[in-house]
C-alpha cells in the first residue's frame, strides 16, 4: 500500500470547497487595470448619503461670532 503525503479525496474536497466560496462571495474584480462590480451589484443595497453644507463648520463659525459680539457688548445674552 503507497501513502500519499496528501489523500486525493480531501485535497479536491479542499479545492472545490475554496472554488464554491471564492464564487460564491461575489467579489469585485479587477481585469485589465478596471475594476468590475459583483455579479450582484444591482441587489446590493445603496448607501445614500445627503448632500450636506459646503462649510462644514457653520456651527462652530456661528460659535465664534456670538462670542465675538458678547466680549463686545454688542449681543444680548439670552434668558436663563
């Protein structure tokens, strides 16, 4: 009886294994230099993210000037 370092049946049970899984996930691809979308791009679902200020810091900027025109005198302070 010959030993194999490694049985036939479980080293093609291991290939087809990682064959169903690497076809199974989907995955982006990238051929000649373009990246190509999944199988299942369009039942992915989208991320939709809202077009927001074109000055992110209005908030702080506002912050600024109210205190600005406090340390002057110049702004009422509101009721507490």
């Amino acid at each position: 009886m010959k030993s194999r370092p490694f049985p036939v049946r479980s080293t093609l049970l291991l290939l087809g294994c990682a064959v169903l899984c690497s076809a199974a996930s989907g995955c982006q691809v990238s051929v000649g230099g373009q990246t190509l979308p999944s199988a299942y791009y369009l039942k992915d679902d989208l991320q939709y993210f809202p077009a927001g200020p074109e000055f992110k810091l209005s908030k702080q900027a506002q912050a600024i000037e109210e205190y600005k025109l406090r340390q002057q005198g110049l702004a009422e302070l509101p009721a507490q």
